[in-house]
C-alpha cells in the first residue's frame, strides 16, 4: 500500500523538495502552506494528480486548520504513515528591533504550529506505527546575539525529544533535522541568501527520506548537518 505523508509549508523549499522525492518514490502526499500562489505553483511543478497529491491552504499555528488537514488526508486516503513538520520562518534583525507582533507570529508559526500538528497527528501515526520528522536547526543548539528564531529552534528540538519520549512506547519514530544554511527562500525576508557556503533543499530531503525508510524497530533521532566551511 502507497505510504500517506503529510508536510507542513510544503510548497517551497526544504518542504517541497521533500514532497517532490516523495512522490517519485510513490508516496501519496498532501502539503499545506498560507500562500495559495505557491501552492497552485507546487501543483504545477510536481505534476502528481489528485490521487497523488492534495494541497490544501492553511497557518500551522491555527488548530482548526491542522486539524482539517490531518482530518482531510485520512479521510482521502484512509491512514496517515509520517508527518513532516517544516511550516516556519525567521525575522530580520534582532531581539533589539522585533515588532511584538511580528515576534508573536514567529513563535506561533514555529512552535505552537509543530506542537499542534504532533497533537492532530499522532493518533493516526500510533495506529500506522508510523514516523513523525520536526525540522528544527543548527540554530537550535547553538546561540548567537538577539537570535529569537534561534529561541524558537531550541524549543522545536525540546518538542522533538519530549515527543519521542511520550511515543517511542507506541512504536512511532521521532526525527529531528536540524541543518545549517540552506540555500531556500526562507532567506526572501532577510535580505537575500547569506554570503557563506548553503547546502540545497534536496541534500535536507535526503536526510529525511533516510529517516522515514529506515526498517521496523530502527528510529533515528537527531540528524544535524553543516555545509562544509560553515564555522558557526
């Protein structure tokens, strides 16, 4: 039977090539992402058909949308197997110049979003014995000067291992992913790619997918991964 996979802000970046990897290798897949341009643009890069992929607008810190997007995979294609939380976004400058709003919107996009969708998805991953794949960073286990998207990081990696803990009895897999630069449109609102050295979108889904396939009873962890010449 084709594995179910669902990807929060799967229609660009490390989501989407994620999702694309796993349409070829036969996964059905729904995305979810706010922007429904991107959406429509995914679709049309992905070329899949509607028994193959459901793409469906929707904010990952809202619960009703989280829930209608698990609600409506299951009901499409009758399981759920892994889940990939990757919906979040980071703000330029620092701590010192955030509007409170902005940072309030980060925080809920990129912590209260992974812990809403670990909530509306795990009762199907127990039944699949399925796998659940949090995308945190490299930010997450380092600090750095006023870095409040660093913040959210580190509590997405808290959430990876507090979950694992809670379902590793169920036989559900936990993986976080925590890479370094990544050469994706996340950089669109900080002024442009970073002048270092990036690995790509496809190099992260790689590490994915190895975390998904891996055999019953086998459950990796935590993946973290720099380019090379990356110090920090």
């Amino acid at each position: 039977m084709e594995p179910v996979t669902l990807i929060t802000g799967g229609s660009t970046g490390i989501g989407a090539a994620t999702a694309l990897q796993l349409l070829k290798a036969g996964h059905r897949v729904t995305i979810t992402a706010r922007d429904t341009d991107r959406l429509a643009e995914f679709r049309a890069r992905a070329g899949a058909d509607d028994s193959q992929l459901m793409t469906l607008p929707g904010d990952t810190s809202d619960a009703e949308h989280v829930q209608a997007a698990v609600r409506l995979t299951v009901q499409s294609w009758g399981r759920l197997d892994n889940v990939i939380a990757n919906a979040g976004f980071s703000l330029p400058g620092t701590l010192a110049d955030h509007h409170p709003e902005a940072m309030r919107a980060m925080i809920l996009t990129n912590v209260l979003g992974p812990a809403l969708v670990v909530q509306a998805a795990l009762p199907h991953l127990k039944d699949s014995q399925g796998r659940l794949v949090l995308v945190g960073s490299v930010a997450g286990v380092k600090n750095s000067p006023g870095n409040l998207y660093s913040v959210t990081k580190w509590a997405v990696h808290a959430l990876a291992e507090n979950t694992r803990m809670m379902v590793t009895g169920d036989q559900v897999g936990v993986t976080l992913i925590a890479p370094g630069m990544v050469d994706t449109p996340f950089w669109d609102n900080r002024g442009g790619k970073p002048q270092h050295p990036t690995m790509t979108a496809d190099q992260i889904a790689d590490s994915i997918l190895f975390a998904l396939n891996q055999p019953p009873g086998m459950d990796i962890n935590h993946i973290q991964m720099r380019p090379l010449g990356q110090a920090n």
